[in-house]
C-alpha cells in the first residue's frame, strides 16, 4: 500500500485520512466503490480534494442544476482535464463510460453527489450497472468515491434494497471535531474559553476559518467582545450562517415548522408529546431533523419514559435561545445591548445544557479504571422518589453491560454544575438517587457518585464522591 502523507494545512483528521488513503490506493484488481458522508462544513470537500491532489484522479463537484446541465458541465470538465473531447453527454450511462474510460486507475470523486440524486433519482442504479460484472467500469481498477451532505440521501445510498448496498468498499462519516480537538483547532488553551466557544460553534472546522476570518478569542475576557464582533454582528459571515444554515439544509422543506422543533427543545419541551402540543406535524418534523442529523432522540437511562430530543448543532441552539428572540436589535447593529440583556438565557439555556453534553461525552473518552469499567451506556435519567413525591433528575447516568440475568451495575450517577459552586448537598442527592435504583434492582455496589464541575467544589468532597473538572474533560 501506499504512503500518502496528510498535506500539513489538513488540521487532525488521522483516522480519516488514513482510511482515505488505503481506499485510493488498495491495490486490487477491479474497481470499487466508496462514499462519504457528513453535513455541510465538516471538511469532506477540503479532504477529498487533498486526496485527488495527491493519490491523482478526477473531481467533479455538483451544484444545483438539472440533469441536463450537469452532464453538460461534466462534459466540459472532464474534457479539460484528459485534454481531448468536447464532449456531450446525452445521458448519464455515457458520462460513466467515459468517466471509466478515462480515469481506468485513479479516483473519481463526485462531490455533491446527494445534489445529482435530486435531479437524476435514477443515478446510483445507473452507478451500480457501471460497477457491475459486465458494466463499464470492467477492466478498470477506478475508485468511484460519492461524497454527500444530505444525510438522509446518503445514509438511504446503502440502505435496505438500494441498488448500491454491499457494493461500498468505504463508508465514512466526516463528524465535527469533537470538543477537545476543537479548542485546539482554534488554539484555546483555557478550558473554560474552550467549552464557552465550543457551545457557539461547536466542532465545525469552517467556522473557524471563513466564517471568522481566524478571529479567535484571545482570553476568557475578550470572550463577550468576540461574540459581539464575529455571531452578532450582521457584518460577519458566521451571523448569516446562523440564520441560514438550516435553509442550507438539504432535504428541509418546512423551514417555519422545524424551527418551531428548535424552539420547543431549547427552551425545554423536549419530548415528542411536548413538540406535539405545539405543532401539527411534529411527527413527520422530527423525524426529517433527526434524519438530518440536526436532532437526536436520547431516551432515559433508567425508565421507559418518553425520550428527549436534543438538538445536535450548537449554532442553532444559540440561534434560537439568543439571536432570534433580539432579532431586531441585531439587525439593526446593537449587539452589545442584545448581548449584555442575553447573558443569563446563554447560561441557562446554551452552556448549562451544553456543557451537560460534554460531560456525557467525555464520559465515553474514559478508560475502564476511572469507572470500574468500561461504559456501555451513558445517558441523563429520571429517578422517583416516591417518599419526597419528587423525581432526581440525574444528568450523566452511566450503566454497565447488560448481562442477561444479573441486575444491571450503574458505573455512575453524576451532577453537572457550570457556574454554580457545587456542595455536599448534591452529592447527597446523588446518594438518596443511588439507594432508590438499588431498591428498584440495579447493582449500585460500585456506582461512583460524580460532580462534573465547571465552578469548583465548597467543602470537602465526600469519600463516596468524585469531582471531574474542566482540566479533566481537557486532558
Ligand atoms: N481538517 C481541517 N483542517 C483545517 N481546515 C479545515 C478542515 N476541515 C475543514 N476545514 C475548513 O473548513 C472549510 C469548509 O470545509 P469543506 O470541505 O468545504 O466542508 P464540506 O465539504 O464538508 O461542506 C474548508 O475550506 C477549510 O477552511
Ligand atoms: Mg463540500
């Protein structure tokens, strides 16, 4: 196999690119088929065109246009870069013939390929005829690579009975930095900085780059004066992509009602029951948003209660809990005013949540001797209390493997805390939510209790208790 070194302006993205590679140069004797996927913005585009710069091939990256204007632009392209042709496709069989034929080794990169589907529904068959025993990629060792953002289109391309199922030798998602590598994408080194920016702009490589020109908060005061000159200043790209990035959104029709999804989730009605009082079609809504990868349904870690939906991206969590509701006052360019009045609904409805998530997430990066064992699932959790007539909402619940007739261990119940100093009285908590679990069957023999703190801990920690800080979940 062959050696391609990652091309240095390629920020992380390892694993990525070394699965990249050994597709593009697998030496094997027919041609093979691979698909990426991941929403807009995660970088596909910039690693697959590293990739054709360096392992050689072809890329064609589509827009919205109709079937007839894309052949003819292939057309063009392609002859530009084989130096021969003009040539005019009447139809996509002749464009993948002379694609094969004309790239029999190297890799054929259709970027945007979600967009070609919309207009050509009949596409991956056709892509599957050409893979195909007798088809025109016989012969060839091509690497056909379809590269898409729409994530229901792309996750459907491998799907079921869909033609081109069995056929991908790759099938990788571009996922957002995750929150670590992100604060070292943009060169943050305090942890509280990290999770603040993190929770505006989440792991999305662009944001960093175009969308704010590179201006990165120099330190945690400078903090409030970057969000004022870069998210709320109607100047600057990142304050369109806020807005507008859901109508970007491929495969998002009701633009109203799926921000009315938003709206219900952030502002704390979580539940399919909840969005549904508010909207007619909730149903149909979410599950677009969750095929979007936009949302995602958490259930409860210890009951059959209803599951939550969270939303996944964290710029449409500030869009909503901030932007919209001063949406007036932004526009009109006073977004130190907006800002100064949205302090307390950033941190009760952006960081606090946010910082809930990361703490989960964190909690899967572990290794087995911080819980016992390795987590097999982690999850917030509802806990009755019949004596109190209360429920303990416990924010990161972490459940061993299921075993088949042994009670099922809870590694760790743990409490989240971003601003406010935590005490024994939670911790306390946390026990009385353990003693109830036992009593409902759970083994808690081992169950570590944990306070996941961003403002410190008053007193001394109990002997039963841990504390997580910000300087762990950035270890
Ligand atoms: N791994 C990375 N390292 C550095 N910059 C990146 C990386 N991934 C993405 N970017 C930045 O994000 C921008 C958008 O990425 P792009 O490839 O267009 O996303 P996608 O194709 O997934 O929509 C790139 O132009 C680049 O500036
Ligand atoms: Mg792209």
């Amino acid at each position: 196999m062959t050696f391609l070194s990652k091309p240095v302006q390629i920020f992380g993205r390892e694993r990525e690119w070394a699965g990249l590679v050994r597709f593009a140069t697998f030496p094997g004797p027919e041609a093979r088929l691979g698909i990426v996927s991941g929403r807009r913005r995660q970088g596909k585009t910039f690693l697959l065109d590293a990739l054709v710069r360096e392992a050689g091939g072809f890329f064609f990256a589509a827009t919205d246009e109709t079937e007839t204007a894309v052949l003819t632009r292939l057309g063009w392209e392609l002859a530009a870069w084989t130096g021969d042709g003009p040539h005019a496709f009447a139809d996509w069989h002749e464009a993948l013939e002379r694609l094969f034929t004309d790239v029999p080794q190297g890799l054929i990169v259709l970027d945007e390929f979600s967009r070609l589907v919309e207009a050509s529904p009949a596409l991956p068959s056709i892509c599957r005829l050409a893979l195909d025993a007798h088809g025109y990629a016989k012969g060839t060792t091509s690497r056909l690579l379809l590269c898409g953002s729409d994530m229901g289109v792309m996750s459907r391309l491998l799907a079921g009975r869909a033609p081109l199922r069995r056929w991908a030798g790759l099938d990788m998602v571009i996922r957002p930095l995750d929150h670590r590598e992100a604060a070292a994408f943009w060169g943050i080194d305090d942890p509280r900085l990290a999770v603040l920016v993190h929770s505006i702009v989440g792991g999305t490589p662009a944001y960093r780059r175009e969308f704010v020109a590179g201006d990165v908060p120099r330190s945690m005061d400078d903090f409030d004066g970057w969000v004022v000159r870069t998210v709320l200043d109607p100047r600057a790209a990142l304050f369109h992509e806020a807005r507008h990035l859901l109508a970007e959104e491929a495969g998002i029709q009701d633009l109203a009602g799926s921000r009315a999804v938003f709206a219900a989730i952030v502002s704390g009605k979580a539940t399919c029951g909840e969005i549904a009082d508010h909207l007619e079609d909730a149903d149909q809504l979410t599950r677009v948003l969750e095929d979007a990868q936009l949302i995602s349904r958490q259930q409860d870690a210890f009951g059959p209660g209803p599951a939550v939906f969270r939303v996944s991206e964290p710029l449409i969590v500030f869009y909503e809990a901030i932007m919209r509701r001063e949406w007036t006052r932004l526009e009109r360019g006073q977004p130190e005013a907006a800002w100064r009045d949205s302090r307390a609904t950033f941190l009760s409805q952006v960081v606090g949540p946010h910082f809930e998530a990361l703490c989960r997430e964190w909690v899967w990066t572990v290794d087995a001797g911080v819980f016992g064992e390795l987590p097999s699932e982690v999850a917030a959790g509802t806990v009755a209390d019949p004596r109190n007539r209360t429920q303990i909402q416990v924010d990161v619940a972490v459940l061993g493997r299921e075993e088949h007739g042994r009670p099922r261990r809870v590694l760790s119940l743990g409490e989240v805390k971003w601003d406010k100093v935590m005490h024994p009285g939670h911790v306390e908590r946390l026990r009385r939510a353990r003693d109830l679990l036992s009593v409902k069957g759970y083994d808690t023999s081992g169950t570590v209790l944990t306070c996941y703190t961003g403002a410190g801990f008053q007193g001394d920690l109990p002997k039963d208790a841990r504390a997580v800080t910000l300087d762990d979940l950035y270890a």
